[in-house]
C-alpha cells in the first residue's frame, strides 16, 4: 500500500493563498508521501485546459504518483435534459482525470436531505443512479480508470446502499472510494462497514472523526449532526473516536494492496495536522 495525501487535506492553506496546488505536490513529497490525490478545490481543471497536464508533470518531477480525482455530482436532477447534462459534464471530468495520467476516478452520485432519504425512495432512483454511472463507467473504461462512488451524501452514505449500487451499475471498471470516517454520517459502524466493502474498494480515504451523542449539545466550531442526530467533528487520523487500529486491521487482512490517502476536515491547522496523521497511520500500519 501507498500512503499519501488528498489535496482536500490542505483545503485551509489553498483557500488562504498560503499554497497552490504545486505547492502541494511539493510540501507532499517534502514530507514522506508517496502520492497526492486531486480534489479541485480552489482551482479548476475544466476552465484551466492545461492544469491536468502540470499537474502530472510536477508529481512526475517529485516522484509521488497522482492516485485519484475526485469531484462532486448529482444525478437526482429535475428534468431528463438536466440529468443528460450532468452525466456529460462528469465525463468532461473523466477527460480531466485521462490528462492526470489516474488509473482511478471518484465521482459523487446523489444527495437527500436525510428525512427523504428513505430505503423505498432509494430502491425508486437505484435504477436511474445505475444508468449513470454505467454510462459514465463505460466511456472510461478505453481510458483504463475505475470509476467509483464513494460513501458520502447521506443519501448514499451506508455501506449496503453503496454495495446495491456498484452491483447494480455491474461494471467491472466501477467500484467505491472506502472513506472510513464517513460511514460514521450515516451512523454506520467503521469497522463492519469497511470490512463489508473492501472487496469492492478502488481507493481508500483514511479520515477520523470524534464522536459525541444526540443527547449533548456540541454545535460549536466545526460540529456537526450525523443524520441520526449525533455530533461528529474533525479529527487527526489516530486521534479521534474511530477505532482505527481495527480499521487498519481489517484493510491490512483483506489483501487491499492500493493507496491510503489521509483526509483531514479538522479545525486544528492543516499542516500540522497532516504531519501527525502521517505519522499516526505508519504507525497502525506497522503494527
């Protein structure tokens, strides 16, 4: 396994001016990882044509792999021309990710509030979600990237709502992004959760949350409501309330051989932060 770092991690420095996104791929490489993971925040490699291509040369130049891209969608659109429009301009992304030189691209697929986020209103959009994402899958596969969704949303959050779609959209080239804190909005258990979909995982994102009950009120700075009503925040990877060393556990015995990329959303200064989630994770790693 390759340990390195999303892009999204460094979120406080892009947004501040502080880093750019080659800024990035260096303070990565400075700092041990061994690859970087794009989520265009901050920066756009649709209106920007030859950002993808810098990109890739930069990480070429620090010898640190380019994992993945990610982007958002949403294929619950309102009309059918709305949906047609979305599945294209998530293709334009799949050109985006061709020109990064990534095997694996993460794209969203839908979001409810979490009241309507019912399993008999998930059982009515699987079918339209499924078309998508095959047709998404399909015009990536002679490009050589896995398409995959990862948990997130609250809609399509739980570990058995993404396995009924990679299933449905039965593509061999589309899989998940396992993102080990997340189940935790859909108050799923991490660890059972992980450990049902590693055999569908693509990517992994390592990201830790601490973890209060409904019953108290922590709606301070960077809390907020799982959607059963407990409060999460921001962790360090191997700070937080997740037990990670099972988590680790599990992944290491699945025979899961591909990138670990550490996410960070915590409140606490990103760089500082990243480097202790490095070291927290070679550590789990090790043991």
């Amino acid at each position: 396994m390759k340990i390195g770092i999303s892009s999204y991690s460094l979120q406080q420095a892009i947004r501040s001016g502080e880093m750019d996104i080659f800024g990035v791929i260096d303070w990565i490489a400075d700092n041990g990882g061994e690859h970087v993971e794009i989520v265009p925040i901050g920066f756009d490699l649709i209106e920007d044509a030859s950002l993808a291509g810098k990109i890739a040369a930069k990480a070429a130049e620090r010898a640190i792999d380019v994992s993945n891209y990610a982007i958002g969608a949403q294929f619950l659109q309102p009309s059918d021309e709305a949906y047609e429009n979305e599945i294209a301009r998530v293709m334009r992304h799949v050109d985006v990710a061709h020109k990064l030189g990534v095997t694996r691209m993460r794209h969203d697929v839908a979001s409810r509030p979490f009241a309507e986020g019912t399993d008999e209103q998930f059982a009515s959009d699987l079918p339209r979600l499924a078309e998508a994402c095959r047709r998404i899958a399909d015009y990536a596969a002679p490009l050589g990237i896995t398409t995959s969704v990862e948990n997130h949303g609250y809609y399509i959050q739980r570990s058995d709502r993404v396995r009924e779609l990679v299933k449905a959209v039965d593509r061999t080239n589309f899989r998940t992004t396992i993102d080990v804190g997340n189940f935790l909005c859909a108050d799923d258990s991490p660890v059972e959760a992980v450990r049902g979909n590693l055999p569908y995982a693509s990517m992994v994102h390592v990201k830790d949350f601490y973890v209060r009950p409904a019953q108290r009120d922590y709606l301070g700075a960077g809390w907020f409501r799982s959607g059963g009503g407990n409060f999460l925040r921001g962790a360090i990877v191997g700070e937080g309330d997740i037990d990670m060393p099972e988590v680790i556990r599990a992944i290491k015995e699945s025979g899961y051989d591909g990138y670990l990329s550490i996410e960070f959303e915590g409140v606490e200064a990103c760089r500082g932060a990243v480097i202790s989630a490095l070291a927290n994770l070679r550590k789990l790693l090790a043991h």
